[in-house]
C-alpha cells in the first residue's frame, strides 16, 4: 500500500493525518495504526488522523490514538486537522466538522 500522509504538530502532539475522501485507508487496522505511530520503526506520532467527507458538516475528523484503537476527539489534533483541510482547500476561513463526540465548530 502506498501511503499519502502529513505530519503536522500542535501545542507539542504530533500526528499523522491522511485525506481519507476516497476510502483508501478505512480498512487500517489497529495493528498498522499502531506501527505508523511506532517511533522506533514507524513514521512516528502521538495519533492519526483521517479526515472524511459528512453529510451533515465540512468533513469528519476520525481520531486514533498511538495505540491503534479509535478515541474521542483531541484538541491538539482538531486544530492540526482543521489547518491541514484549510491548506488543501478543503474548508474556508470557518469550519464545522463531525467528530465520534459531535459536531465542532
């Protein structure tokens, strides 16, 4: 699998963040998740991001820890995200996104 990923850092959390529009990466499983996030022998991260399409808002921000397992949202992340889809002109200057919490703005 050829992985397409960024890397951006906030407030001292780093993560790995891919565009997941087209459903390539919806089948990772906690175990490749978990060796992404492997500093020794992976890229290295504090968690990865996958950034989705919604219905009902500008995108959702899919969060998993360094573990490999599926969290609630993280602040630090949400703004790195929120930077990333601005940048690749996914959003405007404002934004509302779904996360497994609710919706953020």
């Amino acid at each position: 699998m050829t992985l397409k990923f960024d890397k951006y850092q906030g407030a001292g959390n780093d993560f790995i963040i891919l565009n997941n529009y087209n459903g390539s990466y919806s089948r990772l499983s906690e175990e490749q998740i978990r060796g992404m996030c492997n500093r020794q022998m992976g890229i290295g991260a504090d968690g990865l991001i996958l950034l989705e399409p919604s219905d009902s808002s500008d995108f959702e921000m899919k969060y998993y820890n360094s573990d490999g397992k599926v969290s609630s949202l993280c602040g630090n992340g949400a703004r790195c995200v929120v930077l990333y889809a601005h940048k690749k002109k996914i959003i405007g200057e404002k934004t509302k996104f779904n996360t497994i919490d609710g919706v953020h703005q």
